[in-house]
C-alpha cells in the first residue's frame, strides 16, 4: 500500500520538532530531578558535616578549658609542695626549747642556778651561779650522763670562777642534740 500523506511536509516537521522538544523536555526534567536529588543529598551531608565540626570544636574548647584549669591546679600544688618542704626543712632544724628546758630541769642539781641561757642554732651556753665547785661539777656530770646526753654533747666548762663570799659563777657550752 503506498503512503498516502495527507498532512503537508512543513507540519510533519514541526510534529517532530515538538515530539524533540517533549523530549528534551522530559529528559531536562530528569536531569534537573536528579542534580536536585544530588543536590539535596550533598547539602544534608554538609550539614551533618557541619554539626559534627560543631560539636568537636566545642568539645575542644571544653577540654581546653578543663586543661587550663588542671594546669592551675597543678601548678598551685607544685608551688605549695615545695614551700611545705621549705618549711618541713626549717620545722626539722628548729630546737623544741621547751623539751629542752624541762629535759634540763629534770638533771640539774640542787644549789645550781642559772642567770643566762643563750641558744644558737647547733650550741647553747649556760652562764649561771653554784654554791661549791661540787655543784659545778655534778651539774657538768649531769649533761654528761646518759639523760644529759640526749639533751646536749660536747660539754666544756669556760669558765668557772668564785667570788669572796664563796659563791661560784660559770660559763658552759655545749652542742644541742637534735
């Protein structure tokens, strides 16, 4: 059967050319539904990109703040550590004068009086009055004892003198026993 056209060559063409624009149009619809799908997808993932970053960042600054604050922390205890020490250190090297004094009272003899205690850092001098030079002496045996040594060593007699009523006046020096 041969083809009978009853429609002219110019509309057949434009038929075509608007088919070819449905087309394009159909498939440019396509295209632009995906880039917008893609589109859409890219942006969420951005987004939760975006909060993650967020809060890691914000978890630095936290632990920045909390570091900061240790770092304080720690350098106060470094600080007051080594000032207790100092003052450990100062504390040990101190003489407990008032064990010392009632150590003291305990070994010194009758008739022994004293008129001058001076204490230094490692030494004490006892200047003081005895009735006989046998006061003197059991006063020098009494720091020398075992009880006497625990308060004092290396006991010297400087000077010992007596005066027309009969009175003696020494000077002694001794090491205190920390």
């Amino acid at each position: 059967m041969a083809d009978i056209n009853l429609l002219p060559v110019e509309e057949r063409a434009h038929e075509r050319f608007a088919l070819l624009l449905k087309r394009l149009s159909i498939a440019s619809v396509v295209v632009l539904a995906i880039t917008a799908i893609f589109t859409i997808a890219t942006l969420g993932f951005f987004t939760s990109l975006v909060a993650k970053r967020t809060q890691l960042v914000a978890d630095i600054e936290a632990s920045a703040s909390q570091i900061n604050n240790l770092k304080a922390t720690e350098e106060l205890a470094v600080v007051v550590k080594e000032k207790a020490q100092v003052a450990q250190k100062i504390l040990a090297g101190r003489t407990n004068h008032r064990e010392l004094l009632n150590k003291l009272a305990r070994i010194v003899p009758v008739g022994v009086y004293f008129t001058d205690i001076k204490f230094s850092a490692e030494k004490v001098i006892f200047s003081g009055r005895a009735r006989t030079s046998a006061d003197v002496a059991g006063l020098v045996s009494s720091l020398l004892s075992s009880e006497g040594s625990q308060i004092v060593s290396g006991v010297t007699v400087d000077s010992l003198t007596s005066d027309d009523a009969g009175v003696y006046t020494f000077a002694i020096t001794a090491q205190i026993v920390k």
